[in-house]
C-alpha cells in the first residue's frame, strides 16, 4: 500500500526567508501524481503545487517549488521569501486516482 | 466558477440523530470524493464515484455511514444514527478524471459535532 510520511510536525521561518518543507513517499508504481496542498485556519483546502512522475523537471509556482526526487522516493516543498500568508498546514499528497495524505506540518511564519 | 459547494458549513447535532451532509462537485467534473478530517487520524478518504457510480467505499467506517450521487451535480454523506466519534471535518472534493493533472478540488468542508 502506499503511504506518505510528512517528518516535521511543525516548522518556523522568519517572513522573506526561506524554508523547506520535507515528504516522502513509497509505492510500486512508476507513474503517479504528487501535491502539496496547502490548509490555512479557515480549513480550506488550497492545491500549492503539483508534479507529476514522468516529468523529471521539478516544478515551480511562484515562490513556490519542489525537489522531486524520484529514486529516493522524496517530494520536498520550497518556499521562498515567506510571507505571514503562509502559515498554514501543508499537506503532501500521493495520487493515482485516490488522493493520501500524509500527518501534515504545521509551518509558522515569524515577522 | 463558484467551486465545490458543501451545505452546511457547520452541523451540530445530539448522539443517536441522522446527520445529512450536502455537496456539489464542480461543473463537468465526473469523480466525487468524500473525506474525513480528525486530529487522531488526519485526513481519510471515505468514498468515492465516478461518473455517479460508487467504485471504492473501503474507508466507509460503519454502516452507519452512506453516501448517494443520484446525479452529477449533488451527492450525500449520511450518518445514521450519530456518535460523538462521528465528530470531525467532512470535505467532499471533485475531480475532471482525465484531465491533464488528475488534481481534486475540495469544498470548504462540514464541521460536524455530535454531542
């Protein structure tokens, strides 16, 4: 079965600096999708980023970006230049067809 | 485009009453998902249809639980009766199955208390 590990239940960043947000993955499968969703107090949730198996490029959105090592089976999350929007929790997701979650890690972000 | 649509955005009910939770999937979309959210057990998948149809309901947790799509654009979570372990976040999120990214949309959620 596959499942996806989020290790850091909570993170900390100073506004305009940068953090890395760590995920990894196990499954069998070569081809799939990957996401972080992004769930602020208001409990929405928001899609970030995704990116998908075959494409070796690592995506990007905005401040946004992804370290998607395939091998290692790891899906890291960048973001740049963080602002206090972007407290939150951040989820990262593993899909083919069905979406799992991982724990989830609570980011704050420090003026 | 007004998104996944969830009625009500907060239910709060007595243990042993039937709770019915509402949603509206995107316009054109054909998969429908249901989620639970709780502290203990973060976000589980329920059920899901495609093209209306139930294809995996393994994450149903009793029969206390039933889900219908009697159409494209509606579909229920239904609780019967309730318990207070019933009390969670309930999201339903759609999907264009086929589209380019194979990403879900969620709705706002249902905040559920059962006392």
């Amino acid at each position: 079965a596959q499942t996806v590990t989020q290790s850091q239940p909570e993170m900390s960043v100073q506004e305009a600096e940068t953090v890395t947000l760590s995920c990894t993955y196990d499954t069998s499968e070569s081809d799939y999708y990957l996401f972080w969703y992004k769930q602020p107090p208001s409990r929405q949730m928001i899609l970030v980023i995704r990116q998908e198996a075959y494409k070796q490029q690592n995506a990007t959105e905005n401040r946004f970006s992804v370290n998607f090592q395939k091998a290692a089976k790891s899906f890291s999350l960048k973001i740049s230049d963080s602002q206090l929007g972007d407290a939150a929790m951040y989820f990262c997701a593993y899909s083919r067809g069905q979406l799992i979650f991982g724990t989830g890690t609570r980011l704050q972000v420090f003026p | 485009d007004a998104g996944v649509i969830q009625s009500p955005r907060h239910e709060v009910t007595e243990m042993g009453q039937e709770v019915t939770l509402r949603c509206k999937p995107i316009s054109g979309h054909n998969s429908l998902f249901w989620y639970r959210q709780t502290m203990m057990r973060g976000l589980e998948l329920l059920i899901y249809f495609n093209n209306n149809v139930p294809i995996d309901d393994s994450g149903m947790p009793e029969d206390r639980f039933s889900a219908k799509m009697p159409n494209a654009s509606f579909s229920t979570l239904k609780i019967q009766p309730s318990e207070p372990r019933d009390s969670a976040v309930y999201f339903c999120a759609s999907r264009n199955q086929g589209g380019p990214y194979n990403e879900q949309f969620f709705g706002p959620g249902t905040r559920l208390t059962v006392l």
